[in-house]
C-alpha cells in the first residue's frame, strides 16, 4: 500500500511539463521497462517467499498502478504536447480517469481519444492491460505453486502446518 501511495503522490507531484510528443513516448517506454523488471524481481521474491500468495497480491499492488500511472502520465503529457488529443483538456485526475476507464474496459464515453497518437497510445494501454492481467496471473500462480513447493521440502515432515499456516494467509 506504501508503494501505492508513493507512486500517487510521484503522479501528482512530479514536474511533468515536457512537450514533446518523443519525450513522452521514451518515458514511457523507459517506465514500462522498468515496471517489467520490477515485476519480474517481484516474481523471484514471490518465489522464495515463505507466504507466496501474500507476495503475490503484494507484487500486483506494485505493478498495477505503476502500469496505470505511467499510462496516465504518458495521456497527460500527450495532451500537453498535441492539444486536442482527447475530448476535452485533461487535468492529471483526468489522465488517471482515463487510464482507469480504458484498464477496466467501462469506457463512460466522457472522455475520448481524437488524435491518431491519443488513439493509438490508448491501444496500447487496452492491449498491455490484456497482457499484464493475463500474464501476470500465469506468472504469479507459476511463483506462488513455486514458493509453495520449496516451503514444503524446506518444513519437511512437519509440512501440514506449514500448508495451514499458508492458508491463514
């Protein structure tokens, strides 16, 4: 929950004044690289966790907002950088809205892409959210089965409670 609020308040109050339509898409780019490698650390760690499943929700709630901040940042700047993007002008609130929106497939209408780059940036989003759902979930069920498996030889013949213990979890 740290690391939320750590990326939030980095959101709003980190100076994002570029105008550059390449600036925006290298740190993008660069952001979801490094949101890549933290989540595959975060799979190491989910590994080698004595409570594998509570990594697991603890790795989702690093990687998630990163992926949906960095989106909103990158529609933020966008609309900075090529005025008429979107619908309507987009505060930072607005930007999250609409990274949120698009994530969750709801897509209220309120807000839309216009330009060619909002569109296509936007693409991007819906199939990277496919693709950070989907994978993520077969990755982390991999890691937790992992964890699980090296907590059981490691407890050896004492390995219910160990299992019991997890299921506390």
């Amino acid at each position: 929950m740290c690391v939320t609020a750590g990326l939030v308040a980095a959101y709003y109050l980190l100076p994002l004044d570029h105008h550059d339509t390449a600036v925006t898409l290298a740190l993008l780019v660069g952001g979801l690289f490094a949101a890549a490698v933290m989540f595959g650390w975060e799979v190491v760690v989910v590994a080698r966790s004595p409570y594998p499943r509570l990594r697991a929700v603890e790795a989702l709630a690093a990687t998630l907002p990163m992926f949906l901040l960095l989106f909103a940042g990158a529609y933020y700047l966008l609309d900075r950088s090529a005025p008429g993007s979107f619908s309507e002008r987009l505060t930072r609130t607005d930007a999250l809205y609409f990274a949120l929106t698009t994530f969750a497939t709801v897509g209220y209408g309120d807000i839309t892409a216009r330009s060619q780059a909002g569109r296509v940036l936007t693409m991007f989003q819906m199939a990277g959210g496919l693709l950070l759902v989907g994978v993520a979930a077969r990755v982390l069920t991999g890691a937790i089965e992992a964890g699980l498996r090296q907590r059981d030889r490691s407890a050896g013949p004492g390995r219910g409670a160990a299992r019991a213990a997890d299921d506390r979890e």
